[in-house]
C-alpha cells in the first residue's frame, strides 16, 4: 500500500484540512441544538468519528500484520506501528469524550457500556503492542512479533465486545446508553465528521509513513557511511 | 504417528522436569492459595456476599497462578539453549506448540485440582460437576493463548511483566464467561440462561487453538 | 553434500553473510575459520534450517532448509557452543529425549552405545548439571550423532574445553567414521582459532567479514603457508 505514490504531494492533507473546516462548522455552528443535552451534545459527532476511526486503525493494523508474516516485515512493519500509534492516539480521544460525554447525561464518568469498554480494552492492545515493540530486544523479530499479536489483539476486540455485552445484560446498569434520535441535519453533521476523521487518520499514517522512512534511512546511512541502500 | 510421539515426548520430557525441581506446580498452587486468601480479607467476605464475590476470586486464581506456569513454559527453554534444540527435531513446529500446551494445561490443571476443592470448602458453596467443564474449557482457552504468547515474551526484556501485559485484554472474554457459567452453576441457575456462555468459551476456545496453532510457527521461526 | 552459493543473510540493517560460496563433498571435512562476528554461527543455523537465509541458495544432503526443512533436520546433526541440554535431566534422559523427537529406532540400545562411546556409561543417571563443561561436550557430541546424521555441523566445538578433552575431542573427529553407522560422515567445523581447523586433514576455509576469504587447496596445504594466508585475510579485513 504505497500511499505516497497513490496520493500525490499535499493533496490528501488539503482535502483533509478542508474536510474537517466543514465538520467544525457543522457541528458548532449548523448541527441544531439537541433539545435535552444542549450543546455538550455536540461532542457526541467527534466522539463517534474518532472511535470509529480507532478501530478503522486496528483493521489496517491486522491486514498490515498478516502482510508483514505473509510477505515478509518490510514496509508493512512500518504500516503496522504507525497505524497502532495513530489508532492509539484516536482511542484515547474516543474514551475521554466518551466519558464527557457519560457526565453530561447520565451524571457519570464512566458506564460499563460494551462500546466503552471494549474501546478500553482496545486502548490496552495498542498500549501493550507498542510496551512489547521497545520491549523486544532483537531487531529481526520484532517486526514479526509485534504482528503476530496485532493478530490475535485483532481478533479478540470482537469477542471482547460479545462478552462484555452479554455481562452488561447480567449486570444491567441504570443508565442506559440510548439512541439519539438525529435528524437530517444532525445526521449530516456525523456523517461529515466521521469522513474528516477518516480523513485525518490517512494524513497522519502518511505523515508518519515519511517519518518512518527518513528514520529508516538515517540508521542504513549510519551503518554503512556512503555506502549502499 | 511421528507428530503425536513427538508431541508426547514433549509432555513427558516437561513432566519430568518438574518432577525434578517442582518449580512451577509448587509456586502456582501456594500463589493461588495466597490470592485466595489475600480476597478475602480485603474483600470482608461474610456468608450472603462470598457468593456474589466467590467465583471472581477463583478465576482470579487460577488465571494469576497460571500466569506464573506460563511465563516458565518456553522461558527455561530459552536459559538452557534448548529452545535450539527443540527447533532442531525434525518436528511440524505446530507439534512443540502443542506439547508445550499440553503441558501447561497438565500442570495447570494439577494446581486446580487443589485450588477448586479447598475453594468450595472455605467458602461452603455447593459442588456442581459441570464446573469441573468450565474450568476445563476456561483453563483451555487460556493456556493456548498464554503458551503462544509465552514464546512471543522468550525474547523480550522484562519477560514476566510482559505476559499478564499482553495476555489479559485478549484473554478477558474467558474471564468474563468462566466467572459467569461458575456463578450460574454455583447459585443454580437455569442451564438455559447460561448456555450463551458456554457457547462463548467454546467458541473462543476453537478460534484461538486454530490461530494460536497458526501463529506459533512464526514466533518461533528466525 | 552441502552447497551453499551466494547465500546472504541480514538481521535489520547488519549484513551477517554478504555471499557466502563453498561446498562440501560427501564425507569431506572442511573448517571454516573466521574471527568473532564473521558469520560462522550464523550461517551454521541457516545449514541447520534454524534460521531462514536472505538470498542465494543452499542445499544440505540434497535438500534446501527452507523449503525441505524437516528432511534437513532429519540428516543434519548440530554442535552449538551451547549444550541443548536440559541441566535437570540425567545424561540418558536427554538422549532418550531427543531420541524421541528425531524418531530413532531401538532407542534404548543406540543410548546405551553411546554414553559408552563417550566415556559417560557411568555417569548416565547423573543430571548434567553435575557434568564437567567437557562432558556436557560429549554428551552433546553424542546428541548430535543419535539419529546417525549424514551432515555434521560443529560450531565452535572446542569452546570451553580444556587440552584434555580437546585432545579427545580431535581423535573423535579424525576417525571420519566418528562412531556407529560406519559411514562416512560430512563435517563442516567453524571456529575462530586456525589451530583447531589446522589439526584436521581436511580443507580449510577462511570466513572473514561475511565471505570466504580463501580456500585451501592442494598447493597450499601447509600449515604454515596457511597460517599465512590467514593473517593476511585478517589484516585485509581491517582495513575496510
């Protein structure tokens, strides 16, 4: 997936900027106002786009990884950290408005709701993920070490998810996480704000792609001074 | 079949082991024990509470003493070279993954078969045979990915604090439906209203052996 | 027997192998003598198809480790300069072990010969963490040889031994037969010290930096002459 080639030059960031300008708009100045929450509602558009987002990372993680065994580290290895780092950084935005979110209408911090909680538990596979890439020793294996656990960390978020549900419902908890009911015009703003997400999501991977590749380049320089790639 | 008299030579070849220097048995079972007892004090479990809280602290137990069996499995492969030497028998790498499984199920299984009576005593709860099923199946799920993962942590640095790291967010779903299928059985709820959760730990069970089984061959692999 | 042609092998950035050629014939000795960091061990995984090569091809007892791993294995008997031994276990249960493992038919018999012939029959039921550095050697060597190897891969196998048991280790390995089976057996040594590769009649090689400096052949099969060469591959190595 050699997404420097495919997007050219500074078009995905000027369509990313672009894209997110509009979603602010949306959501601060043209979403209407909810009628029960009032405009704490608003967090509820960037709270949806960047859990989504979150988990977009961890698909992109997996195959990633499956490549990385499959065809041997290379550039998917680079693929695979980064999008962990980026998906990491969007999970953690997810949670913390998540529970914004959960204060403002049910009073608190936090619920045991299955979203919440898997998003939890997906925090702590991309945090184990990166302690067990500084944690590996050996620079051959850590590429397909840290890809063999994206693998099963990928596979365990859903029956995560199925477990915490059905406990929940053992457990039912007061505060039930319920369904806004969004008009049109709220409807857009969600939309929007999801694809500005997305949006970002692809700017920063590209980003740290570079970065991932100039460090790359650096320690090959550094090993054979003037000497081949 | 070759793969199968490797795969229990594997088995016996640990089994000696331990027999030798009963490092790993001894240490799970008192480590359990402890936990045990460390809940109860601190949790104040009087008769109608012990119940609600009784089966959490088994599985507590029985997972953070498994966790030390595991976190041995390949490490003292690795200190005495003889990680090289398995890889060097003409065997499906797939065949050390399961001997190794094996093994830690056999010495989990050892300690649990201690824990759980000691546990139904101190807490008075009734003795139902299905959950000598659910600790089989929990303890299954959690050993083949605790042994898939315990190859992965041989070369990592701070080996022991790297497993529970890695192995807790995955493994939850067992927890979660161990903890559940022995609360129903213990307070005697209806086989329909647990079912799903024996259809969990089953399910669970089946898709990591397999991507377990799949997975093994590159962690070990140079 | 082994043939290995423009083999390479990298770990991240550092090259270990940078086109290793050589070969050796069938119940040929040939050691490869290089400094620390040349390479040797590195490229004995890749002939044991412990390790996976980079590039170029390799193809032990007729078969190529990667693609016919366990046939390899089969035929291939390993040195480390560790033991693979487990230190808990008594000499015999370590053969009886592996012996398992490798499939080794009439186990028990084929055990019992061996300790004999590596002077432990006495010490069997000892655990090898009572065993000298020398006979943890013996009992390696005898490990290596269970399920009667056409290849044999020593790495470093005089490590940690001392005049003794090198003396011993030398006979062991200038009878080419080298114990039961009574054929002849390819060796391929690797060891960082000139005089060890020199006290063989075999070929010697020099493995320096990830290649082969030189092969020895007919012409300059004295040791001094070897000696020689051998400096010079060293000193041409420092100054790249």
């Amino acid at each position: 997936m050699r997404l420097r080639r495919i997007i050219p030059g500074h078009l995905l960031t000027i369509v990313s900027a672009l894209f997110m300008a509009v979603a602010l708009v949306f959501t601060f100045l043209i979403a209407p106002r909810e009628a029960v929450m009032g405009d704490v509602q608003r967090i509820f558009y960037f709270h949806v786009a960047a859990a989504w987002t979150g988990y977009l990372a961890l698909v992109v993680a997996f195959l990633a990884s499956v490549l990385c065994l499959t065809r041997g580290p290379g550039r998917w290895d680079g693929l695979a950290l980064s999008s962990v780092e980026i998906g990491l950084v969007f999970v953690t935005e997810g949670i913390v408005s998540g529970s914004i979110w959960a204060k403002a209408a049910w009073g608190v911090w936090w619920t045991w709701d299955p979203r919440l909680t898997t998003s939890a538990v997906l925090w702590l596979i991309y945090a184990s993920y990166l302690t067990l890439r500084k944690a590996v020793q050996e620079e051959s294996r850590r590429a397909r070490i840290a890809a063999v656990y994206a693998v099963m960390g990928f596979a365990a978020v859903p029956i995560n998810f199925m477990a915490i549900r059905w406990w929940r419902t053992v457990h039912p908890v007061v505060l039930e996480s319920s369904g806004l009911h969004l008009g049109p015009t709220m409807l857009a703003t969600l939309v929007l704000s999801v694809v500005a997400f997305t949006l970002l999501y692809f700017t920063l991977l590209r980003l740290r792609l570079r970065l991932q590749d100039a460090g790359d380049r650096i320690e090959s320089l550094m090993r054979c001074p003037g000497g081949v790639s | 079949m070759q793969s199968l008299r490797g795969l229990w030579a594997i088995v016996r070849k640990d089994l000696a082991l331990e027999r030798r220097s009963q490092e790993a048995v001894s240490s799970m079972f008192i480590f359990g024990l402890l936990v045990i007892l460390v809940f109860s004090f601190s949790l104040d479990l009087r008769a109608e509470s012990a119940v609600q809280a009784a089966p959490g602290v088994l599985w507590v137990a029985f997972t953070f003493a498994g966790m030390l069996g595991l976190s041995r499995s390949f490490i003292r492969e690795r200190d005495q070279g003889c990680l090289d030497g398995l890889l060097l028998c003409p065997v499906d790498r797939s065949v050390i993954y399961f001997g190794k499984l094996v093994s830690n199920l056999v010495f989990m299984f050892v300690c649990e078969a201690i824990i759980l009576p000691l546990f139904v005593a101190l807490f008075n709860l009734p003795f139902r045979p299905a959950l000598l099923a659910v600790v089989v199946l929990g303890t299954l799920g959690f050993a083949a990915v605790g042994t898939l993962f315990s190859a992965l942590t041989v070369h990592t640095r701070a080996r022991e604090v790297m497993l529970p790291v890695l192995l807790f967010p995955v493994v939850m779903p067992v927890i979660i439906a161990a903890v559940r299928l022995t609360a129903g059985l213990l307070d005697g709820s209806p086989w329909a209203e647990i079912m799903q959760w024996m259809r969990l730990l089953v399910g669970f069970d089946v898709i990591f052996l397999a991507l377990c089984y799949m997975c093994f061959e590159y962690v070990v692999e140079e | 027997m082994i043939e290995v042609c423009d083999l390479e092998k990298s770990f991240g950035v550092r090259q270990a192998l940078r086109g290793v050629s050589f070969s050796v014939g069938e119940g040929e000795l040939l050691a490869l003598v290089g400094p620390n960091g040349a390479g040797k061990t590195t490229l004995q995984r890749i002939l044991a198809a412990l390790s996976k090569p980079g590039g170029g091809s390799v193809r032990v007892a007729g078969f190529d480790p990667v693609v016919d791993a366990q046939e390899v294995r089969r035929r291939v008997g390993f040195l480390s300069h560790r033991p693979l031994l487990y230190e808990d276990l008594s000499g015999e249960e370590n053969l009886l072990f592996y012996g398992r493992m490798y499939g080794v038919a009439n186990l028990s018999q084929r055990t019992t010969s061996l300790l004999a012939r590596a002077g432990l029959a006495n010490r069997r039921d000892d655990l090898v963490r009572t065993y000298s550095r020398g006979m943890k050697q013996r009992l390696a060597i005898a490990r290596a040889l269970l399920h009667d190897p056409a290849v044999l891969l020593l790495d470093e196998p005089y490590a940690g031994l001392d005049r003794r048991a090198a003396e011993r280790l030398d006979a062991a390995l200038s009878d080419p037969v080298v114990t039961l089976g009574g054929r002849p057996r390819t060796v391929l040594m690797t060891t960082y010290n000139l005089e060890h590769g020199l006290s063989h009649s075999g070929r010697v090689a020099f493995l320096v930096a990830g290649t082969i400096a030189h092969e020895t052949g007919d012409e300059d099969r004295h040791p001094d002459r070897t000696r020689e060469l051998y400096e010079a591959a060293l000193a041409g190595q420092g100054e790249r």
